[in-house]
C-alpha cells in the first residue's frame, strides 16, 4: 500500500491510542464557505493525498456551492480519526492504505476512494541486489504500514517469509537515520522519506516498488464516514461526496496546481515535499472511480489489502468490501 507526513499511511495501522487531534490551520473553517447551510466535521492529513481535496475545496468553495458548512479538523493519522469518527467528533475522515482495516472491521464506513499509492519501496544497502539476498538480514519496518505490507509481499514473491528475515520494529524517522547510518540492511519505507535517505546512501538500491504488484494488489486511500452518519443522513453524504467528487476531477485534471493549493492551504508543507509525493500517488478522474467501483475494481483492490490486513493479524478473516462499502452510492 500514502510521507509519513506523506499519508495516512504515516502511522497507518497505529494504535487508536488516546492523543487528541491538532487544531486545523488558522482560516480553515471560516476560509471554507461560512455562507453554507447544514454543517459538517470533516478530518484530515496534513500531506498532499490526505489534504488536497480539502484545499481545492476551500479554494473553490465548494463546501458553499453544496451547502455545508465545514469545520476542518487535522490529524496525524487515520487510527486518531476514526477514534475520533466514534467519539462522535467527526463525521468523516481520511485514511491512508495501511489503515483501511478499521472500516473493513465495522468502525466506519468508505464513501469515496481518494487516491492509489505507489510510493513505497524495499530497498537496500548498497552490494544487496536481491530479494533472496535478505535472508537472515536485518529489514527495517514500520509496523502496520504500507511499508510493513511491501516488504511481505516482496518476501512471498522471492520465496520467502518475514521469518526468513530479522525484522527490526521502528518507527518512519528511525528508519531513515538506522539505513543511513547502516545500522540495517534493507527497510520498507516510502518516498519522500527515501528522497532524504539516498542523500546519505546515494547507492542505495531498490528492491520491490508498488508496481511490481499492481493492479492484484493496489493501495487505495479513502474518505470515510462515521456509521451513523452514513446510514442516517444520506443527503449529507450526498453533499460530501459532490464537493469531494468536484475536487476530485479538478486534482485529476492539473495536479501541478493541485500541489500548489495545496502548500497554500497547508501553509508550511514545502511545495517540493508535496510534488514529490504526488508523483508517487494516482489520481483517478470520478467517473473512472465510480465506473471501477461498479465493475468490481474497487472491490478487488479492498479484498486485496484485507488479505494482507488478515496475514498482519488485523482482521481476522477477510471481509467483503460490500459490508463497509456503498459502491452504488458513489457511482451515483
């Protein structure tokens, strides 16, 4: 399956833990269409797949243009904002690949697919050319991520297991400094954080990527929505899923000045860091997503990752993306 900053990814499979949400950026809210009549809590990442919907919102004002009236709240990962989806603080949120195992468990439900993301990596100290060449090695993974997901998926394609290797726990930003200083031998992390990595190991070589999985295994990012509000207010998600849609087409359409929006909206997001990451990330016009999530695309890439979440012991079985995934709805 997006940086840590980049994603939700960043802490994706975090625990739901007990840290409080930071405040949204100082004109959020009122910047996002005061005159809107029915309001609407909304969280989200502060990177660019986690946040550019939002920011081309406010630029466009779309949140006016259907009638809401959004109170923007900003999260460091999707765990905090599902915790936070429960509690009743929010009524939709944002989630990066390596946490959609909360709404495939029942604690939310995905009202849109944001964004497909290619940016992670195994890569290796220089002298390592091989998967094969891992075994017994120390493999740097940042639990429960899409970093954790590629380096699995990797093993399995090379006849291997995370067994077969020494797998060292650590959080994004130890991986940096631990590959750097040649404290492991291989990792699973993303880009831009690699960007940063390779100046210090610039011989660094990569063994798996996304692509080398795709389209059997993708790693969709997601809007969803609290239970209650989604099987309850259908004409408020109806709203959403317009802004979000509109939004949507227009990244899709220049995702150059998607980027830049977006470091306005953010404030202190380097354009750089941003551009970065989109070049990492998919972004699929409406009618392709909901053409896919008609055909059973979608459905495939949710199955795919619940495979994955269920070998990581998150899920217990695997579950069928219909139970926490209105397909119809989107579409229409």
């Amino acid at each position: 399956m997006s940086p840590l900053s980049r994603r939700s990814l960043l802490t994706g499979l975090a625990g739901l833990g007990t840290a409080a949400a930071l405040s949204a950026c100082g004109d959020d809210e009122s910047g996002s269409g005061g005159s809107g009549t029915e309001p609407v809590k909304l969280g989200y990442i502060a990177d660019f797949t986690g946040a550019s919907l939002m920011a081309i919102a406010d630029d466009r004002k779309l949140w006016a243009e259907h009638g809401l009236k959004p109170d923007l709240k900003v999260f460091t990962n999707g765990p905090l904002q599902v915790q936070a989806l429960g509690a009743g603080d929010l009524d939709f949120g944002y989630l990066g690949p390596g946490a959609m195992w909360l709404p495939a468990s029942g604690k939310a439900r995905v009202i849109a697919i944001n964004s497909l993301g290619f940016a992670d990596r195994v890569i290796a100290q220089p002298g390592i050319t091989s998967l094969a060449a891992l075994k017994g090695k120390k493999v740097g993974v940042p639990e429960g991520t899409s970093g954790d997901m590629i380096v699995r998926l990797a093993l399995q394609r090379a006849g291997l297991s995370i067994d077969d290797v020494e797998k060292v726990a650590m959080d994004p930003s130890t991986v940096v400094t631990a590959f750097g200083s040649g404290q492991i031998d291989a990792a699973g992390i993303w880009y831009p954080l690699i960007g940063t990595i390779s100046k210090r190991v610039p011989k660094l070589t990569e063994l798996a990527k996304n692509d080398d999985f795709y389209p059997a295994i993708s790693f969709p990012s997601a809007y969803v929505g609290r239970n209650d509000v989604v099987t309850g207010k259908p004409d408020l998600v109806k709203k959403v899923l317009a802004v979000l849609r509109a939004a949507n087409d227009e990244r899709a359409a220049n995702v150059d000045r998607a980027v830049e929006v977006t470091a306005k909206f953010l404030k202190s997001a380097p354009v750089d860091q941003l551009r970065a990451e989109a070049a990492n990330a998919r972004f699929l016009p409406s009618a392709e997503l909901a053409a896919k999530s008609t055909d059973g695309t979608v459905a495939g890439w949710l199955t795919g990752l619940n495979g994955l979440f269920k070998d990581l012991g998150k899920l217990p079985n695997a579950v069928d993306p219909s139970t926490y995934y209105d397909a119809a709805a989107y579409a229409s």
